[in-house]
C-alpha cells in the first residue's frame, strides 16, 4: 500500500484498487469509498458518501448525477482497455430505509424540504446492460425508477433530462 494525498492504493493477485482516505480527529483513518478492477475487467465500486451527509434523507440529484458519472467513467477506462461494450452492471444502494427522499418539484426548483415519501425498504439492487449507442442515464434508468418506487412514487420525468 502506498499512502497519497487522500487516496490510497492496493495490489492483488487478480487486480488493482484505489480508495480515499480521511484522517479523522482521533487519528484513525477512514474510508468512504473504493473501487477494484480485477484482471478479467469487472470492476467493483463502493462510495459511502451520498449517504453519510444525512441519515434522514436521499438527495436523489446527488445520487443520480454520482451514478451517472461513475459509470462514464468506468466506460471510458474500459474503452482504453479496449474491451468494448456491452457492459454488465449492478448498481444498488443499501442503509436508506425509513429515509425520505428530496428531489427538485419541478425543473430548476428547490428540494422538498418537510417530509416527503419514505423509503420502505434497506437495499435496493438492480442488474443491466450498457450498449453501444446508450448514454449512462438511459442505462441505469432501472436502478433510478426502482428506488423511487421504493420510496412510495413514480420517478418524475423531468428528472435527469438529456
């Protein structure tokens, strides 16, 4: 292990990862988040800050634009790797029963601030695919519907526009 600006990196026989790293006020270190890829070009990923800001709440936006953005990136370091698409993919988000969950009313408007639907569920997991010609958004519409689903409404829309 070699220690950075923050991040962190490990070696293993069948890959190579990274994580960030926090020192905390009583010295201990922490971790938020870290990603692996294997040698086979699966990649695994996990980032605990979306859900430390608040352990009431989801803020949707925050969570769909992460999403959005991991996933093009992981694209992109595959295509450098030329393995092409299709792409496998899991996404999920455990720890968000009892949370409600804060997305803008309406295009360019504030979160619902007071109450709001309540997530019923802990974990939410849902499989896909990344084709060629797909964006990310269109991907991981499923995963995004699901946890709205779970918190008691239809996803809106308007939300996440392309």
């Amino acid at each position: 292990m070699d220690r950075g600006q923050g991040i962190d990196w490990f070696r293993a026989e069948d890959g190579w990862g990274t994580f960030s790293t926090k020192e905390e006020q009583d010295g201990h270190i922490e971790t938020r988040g870290a990603a692996f890829v294997f040698e086979t070009g699966e990649i695994w990923a996990i980032d605990t800050n979306l859900l430390s800001c608040d352990v009431n709440r989801l803020f949707y936006t925050d969570i769909e634009n992460k999403y959005i953005k991991s996933l093009n990136t992981y694209i992109q370091f595959l295509q450098r790797l030329e393995i092409m698409p299709p792409y496998k993919w899991i996404a999920g988000l455990t720890g968000i029963k009892g949370r409600t969950m804060g997305y803008p009313a309406k295009p360019g408007h504030s979160w619902f601030r007071n109450g709001g639907h309540i997530c019923v569920t802990d974990t939410i997991e849902v499989e896909g695919c990344f084709n060629v010609g797909d964006t990310a958004l269109k991907a991981l519409l499923p995963f995004f519907e699901k946890l709205f689903q779970k918190c008691g409404r239809p996803r809106p829309e308007y939300l996440g526009v392309e």
